[in-house]
C-alpha cells in the first residue's frame, strides 16, 4: 500500500487533537493541585504543599507550551 500524503484537514485534526490534549491536561493538573491543597489543609503534612505548588507549576507550563504550539502552528 503506497504511503498517503497527509492532507490540509488531517493535519488540523492532528493540531486539533494535541490542543485538546494539552487542555485536558491542564485541568487534570489543576484538580491535582487543588487535592493537594485540600489533603495539606487537613493533613498540614508539607508534602502536600510541594506537590500542590508543582501541579500549579506544571499546569502554567502546558499553558505556556499550548500557547507556543499554537503560535507555531497557526499557518498549518
């Protein structure tokens, strides 16, 4: 079977895709975040403040890698 070139409406569907993904995983690390904020209001183990801390971190990360995806890809 010869290789298919990929067309103009994939290649959105491949940009679109990975935009979702990386939304769903800044939600996912915000819910993290605010569990381990509710687990250090509770268990006032310092373990939690440090993972809340890093969720937040990561999840300003993948709003900053989304943004750059974006900007670059805008001309696909």
């Amino acid at each position: 079977m010869p290789a298919q070139r990929l067309t103009e409406r994939q290649i959105m569907g491949l940009r679109a895709f990975h935009l979702l993904f990386i939304g769903l995983s800044v939600i996912l690390a915000a819910f993290f975040a605010a569990w381990a904020g509710g687990q250090y209001q509770q268990a006032h183990d310092f373990v939690y403040a440090l993972t809340a801390v890093g969720a937040l971190l990561g999840a300003a990360g993948l709003v900053w890698y989304g943004a750059s995806f974006q900007r670059k890809t805008r001309n696909l």
